[in-house]
C-alpha cells in the first residue's frame, strides 16, 4: 500500500500562486507515479496533472495548461503542483492519487485526503 500526504493548500487572490505538496509513502516501487485531482462543491473529481516517477512523463488538463506546472523529486517521493494565475474556479479540494502495478497505468485507487484551496474573487 501506498500512503500519501497533501499539503500545500489555503486560501489566495485571483491571480496568485500556490504550490501543493504530495507526499507519498509505503510501497512507492509499486507505483507508476502520481496524479492531481480537484473537485469542487456539487461536482465532480475532475483530472488536472500527472507525473511519472521514471520518465517525468507529464499531463495536464486543458483547464489548467499553461498555468499549473507538475514536478516530482524522487529522492524525497515527493510530487509538487505549482498553481499559477489562480481564478476562483480553481477553488476545489485538491487530492492526489498513486496508479499502481496491481491496478494499472493510469488507474488512481489510492488517495491522499485533500487539501483545500480556494481563490477569491
């Protein structure tokens, strides 16, 4: 299993910057990497960025190109999502999710808790 820990999230202006933290733990060789997820209150998890541990492979949502930015640093099994030119839309709990070797490629089934982010208007 494979644990993982959010931090990062708060509360910022239109137009700021946040950065997001994914820590993970446990049995990280099992994993192809990590993803960042959102969902916003009366809707649905919707995808934003992922990464590969081997390759640095990225994906981005259309919504966020240009803008947010993924990295990861292996040494400490870390993944960071650097928001950039935040609108109030972006507000969404913010989690990020492991695809793993039992489950396959691009198959999220562990999940940290979330954390908060929210741009104000």
């Amino acid at each position: 299993q494979v644990q993982l820990v959010e931090s990062g999230g708060g509360l910022v202006q239109t137009g700021g910057s946040l950065r997001l933290s994914c820590a993970a733990s446990g049995r990280t060789s099992s994993t192809y990497g990590l993803g960042w997820f959102r969902q916003a209150p009366g809707k649905e998890r919707e995808f934003v960025a992922a990464i590969t541990w081997s390759s640095s492979s990225t994906t981005y949502a259309d919504s966020v190109k240009g803008r947010f930015s993924i990295s990861r640093d292996n040494a400490k099994n870390t993944v960071y999502l650097q928001m950039n030119s935040l609108k109030p839309e972006d507000t969404a709990v913010y989690y990020c999710a492991a695809d793993t070797v039992r489950y396959g490629r691009g198959i999220y089934k562990n999940w940290g808790q979330g954390t908060q982010v929210t741009v104000s208007s």
